[in-house]
C-alpha cells in the first residue's frame, strides 16, 4: 500500500502526495484534475533577468556556506509545501531518528478486541496483516467485537487549508486512521465495486462509498466524521483477522480501552521516522506532515494532541530551538496546506542547514536535493545543490505570483552556483 496521490493541484490547496514502497506495488488512476506542475500558470521558457522573473517573492543562493545572490531575503511569503522541511526537522529533533510509531491492543475475557491509536502514520493493509499474524502469534484466537480508541487525539476539524473534497489531500488526521484514511476502489463498467489493490479485501465501506462512481479507479479520502473513520479501521482489522483465520465475530464501535486492562500487544512501526520523513518529501504528504506535527505537540506537552499544541511545538523548535526571530516565520499546521503559514527566505535557508546531515531525505531531482512547492499563485523550491567537494549548498526559491517561473529560475540559480 502506498498513500494516495495527491499531486492534484486546486485553488487555494497543496496536494498531498502518496509514497511508493518498495514492497508494495500499486497504480494509482490519473485524475480529472493535472498535476501540480502541470497546472501552474506555464512559464513557456520564459527569458528575462531574475528581477524580471520574480515579481513577488524572494530567493538565497548560497556556495560555500556564504550567500551570494539574494532578493527580498526577509520578506514574509507563504512557502506551500517547503514547510514540510520544517516539520521534518522538527520532528527529527524532538521525536529523535529512532522514534517509531505504536499502536497498542488489548483483549478482555468475552474477546473484544480493543485498538488504541497513538497517531501513527503507517497503519496501511500490509501493516494491519502484519498486526494479526502478530496477534495470532501472541494468543489470540478469538476477536468478537473489536473497539477502537481514538481518544489521544482531541482535533476540532481538520488543519488549516484542508478541505471536505473526497480527494486524497484532503484525508483527515486521527489518532487511529488505516491506509491514511483512504480507500482505493474499483468500479466495473456493470457498476460492480471491488478493491483496486490486492492487499486490501473489499471493505463494506469501498461498496458505500463507490455508489454512484463513474466506472474506473478512484482513490477517495473517507471523510473528517470520527465514526467514518474508526469504522473504516475497524472493517480493515476485521476482514484481516479473517483472512488470518482467526474466529470470531461482532460489531465495530468507538471506545476506550477498560480501565487497568494490560495490552496483549505492542505494535511498532515497521517504519523509521526518516523512511517516514524521506517519503513524506519526496510525495509531499499532508496526512504524514500533520501526523509529525500533532506527535512533536505530544511530546512537548503530552496527551491528547491537538492542533494548539503542535503549532506551539513547532513555534517553539524553529524560535528556541533553531533561534529564528518570530517576525520570520508563522506557524498555523505542518504541511504547508495553510496559507497563513509564513516564512522568510533567511528562515527557511536556516532549517536547510540545520538539514543539511539529512538532505538524502529529500528527493534528488534538476540537479540537487530540492523539495517543492505549489498552491495557486504560489511556487516554490527550497534545498541543495551538489558542490565540488561531495557537500551541498543551500538555496531557496518562493514565488508567490501568478507566473510560475520558478523552472527558468532555478536554472539560472543552478548556472550561478555551478560558475
């Protein structure tokens, strides 16, 4: 399983975009809507100086660790998805490289399987089979109703930006959301619903959701509704409990785990924070970039997460932590999805370097470790070039116009560093 697509660019919205692994192997339907390149106001190779170039926003080139080329270095500008720099340092920094997401289960004496999500980000089909052949393995060999526990997150609506689309960018964040609260179905030409990918048995709530689809593929986001989303986690739990085989059957509810009850099993990631990180980058994904947030907000101030707490967590790494002036930078979520997120050039030019020993998590692409970012009106790239000593420099591009010319731009800044 791999997170959705969400390269869809809209008005006024970031895509968040899905992350292929190596193991799982899946097609995602191209869309009505264009990519986010693809449908920024072209460029068509535009000539011109920088100054010509860029109308409003600001850039820093740098080589050797000294900037030489700058525009508009301390201007405030909305940076779309090269925020998700920031929240990767953070998260580096305060959750720490080794920190891996859990999930505990419990199980009481009639065999009500209780679930209580801690926020993780990679709860996806193969994940959750694993957590049955896991569970199997440590005793359980009954589950009747299974009761899922959403309650370290208290969120009031979804972040900042995000919209009630069924696009896959638009996927709420839970404390407990499976296949980063999507589902990838399957409509026949005679209107029959099936799953689009092998590792995922059709759902009840692929049947519900699909009525009424064009035929063809459609990855769509479940919906902001608590009950829409544990449900979709429960259906998910129990169709692999049975293709594990283990017996049993019963209702899917919300609820908390019974007081003093010990868990039968610890579920840890399968994933590092960086693998997280690194795929996050190079897919952009919003659903991974808040769930980073709303952890980094646990760990400063404890449970539940909120919103308020993992924007005071990330105000205070990138102002204490980083030393960033709070003029330079305004933090409202973690995927750059808002547009009342700021930042200067010189700021985000100082998470890059502090990044810098993890620019491998970035995606290698024209020329250099760099990160995108697209909203309308809004392009920008932030990251490194290579130098010529095997290091890298720092640069960053945001343009915040309506001509998207941050291609011929970045070329010329590449041109300028490699002199």
């Amino acid at each position: 399983m791999r997170p959705p697509d969400g390269k869809q660019l809209r008005p006024g919205r970031l895509g968040g975009l899905c992350f292929l692994w190596l193991l799982f192997v899946l097609l995602i339907p191209v869309t009505a809507r264009a990519t986010a390149d693809a449908t920024a106001p072209p460029a068509a190779h535009p000539t011109g100086t920088i100054d010509q170039l860029l109308t409003n926003g600001g850039l820093l080139l740098t080589r050797d660790n000294a900037v030489i080329l700058d525009r508009n270095p301390d201007r405030l500008l909305v940076p779309a998805s090269t925020w998700k720099l920031g929240t990767a340092l953070a998260a580096l920094t305060i959750l720490g490289p080794a920190h891996r997401f859990e999930t505990l289960f419990y199980q009481d004496t009639e065999h009500t399987l209780y679930i209580r999500g801690l926020g993780d980000p990679f709860l996806v089909s193969e994940e959750v089979a694993t957590i049955m052949a896991a569970l199997a393995q440590a005793g359980v060999t009954e589950i009747n109703d299974i009761v899922l526990d959403d309650s370290s997150f208290a969120l009031t609506g979804q972040a900042d930006g995000a919209g009630t689309s069924r696009n896959p960018y638009d996927a709420a964040n839970s404390a407990l959301a499976v296949n980063f609260n999507t589902v990838n179905l399957l409509v026949a030409p005679d209107r029959t619903i099936s799953s689009a990918e092998p590792q995922t048995p059709l759902l009840p709530m692929m049947t519900r959701l699909g009525r009424g689809l064009i035929p063809g593929e459609h990855r769509i986001n479940i919906g902001d509704h608590r009950s829409q989303v544990l449900v979709h986690a429960g259906e998910l739990f129990r169709a692999m409990q049975q293709r594990q085989g283990i017996a049993g059957h019963g209702g899917i509810r919300p609820g908390p785990v019974p007081a003093g009850l010990p868990p039968v099993y610890r579920h840890q990631s399968s994933k590092s924070l960086p693998e997280l990180i690194a795929a996050m980058l190079r897919y952009s994904n919003n659903f991974i970039a808040n769930q980073l947030l709303l952890a980094c907000g646990v760990r400063q101030s404890g449970l539940p997460a909120t919103w308020a707490k993992g924007r005071a967590a990330l105000t205070h790494f990138l102002g204490h932590d980083l030393g960033l002036s709070p003029e330079t930078f305004r933090v409202e979520e973690g995927s750059g999805l808002s547009r009342r997120n700021r930042i200067t050039p010189r700021a985000l030019l100082a998470i890059l370097t502090a990044l810098k020993p993890y620019r491998d998590l970035l995606p290698q692409e024209k020329g250099g470790w760099i990160k995108s970012g697209t909203l309308t009106g809004v392009y920008a790239y932030a990251g490194y070039f290579p130098d010529q000593k095997g290091g890298a420099d720092g640069f960053v591009l945001i343009l915040n116009q309506q001509a998207n010319t941050r291609d011929r731009l970045l070329t010329m800044l590449r041109a300028m560093h490699d002199r």
